[in-house]
C-alpha cells in the first residue's frame, strides 16, 4: 500500500513540474545573444526598456510596450523569440502579436 501511494504521489506531481518547465530556457551560456541584442530587438519593438535580467533561464524585459503599457516579456536567449508577455490592461500570453525573432545574428 505504501508502494502504491507514492507511486500515485509521484504520477501526480509529475503534470506540475513539467507545466513549469514551459517557461524555462534551457540554453547554454555559449548559445545566448548578448543583453545589448535584446535591447536593440526591444528597440525595434517600439519598447522602452527599463530593466533586463535573467529568470528560469531567460531574459526576462521590464519596461514599456509600444502603446506605453507597462509590460513584461519573457525572451529565448539564443533566438531572441518572444515567449510570453504580460502587459497591463492586456491579457496577451505570448508573442504571436509580436515578431521578437531577430533574423540577423
């Protein structure tokens, strides 16, 4: 019986770890655009950049969108996509509404 329940204990939280890891980047340090990249991608957006960090593994943007909301991007490091954003008044959950894929390396 014990076997059992934490083989059911397991199996449960298994869905929850893997959800999260969506978020993640998993990128070498080798593979990954340099901030000032970002920066420039955020640029061509029409974005007012007011912080750059690092978080799970991505660059995470903080600042302005285009139509001066206050937003929060998350973006792959290495191909600069944008893969998700949470913008004040503005339910948007990813970047299809944006192109954030830098083409030029």
């Amino acid at each position: 019986m014990r076997l059992a329940l934490t083989i059911l204990a397991s199996l449960v939280a298994l869905p929850i770890g893997s959800a999260r890891a969506d978020d993640d980047c998993f990128i070498p340090m080798a593979d990954w655009m340099p901030r000032e990249a970002v920066a420039a991608m955020a640029a061509e957006l029409g974005w007012t950049v007011r912080r750059i960090k690092i978080d799970d593994g991505c660059y995470e943007i903080i600042g302005t969108d285009a139509e001066g909301r206050q937003m929060e991007a998350t973006v792959n490091p290495a191909t600069l996509e944008v893969m998700k954003i949470e913008a004040d008044d503005d339910d948007r959950d990813n970047g299809a509404h944006h192109k954030g894929r830098r083409e030029d390396r």
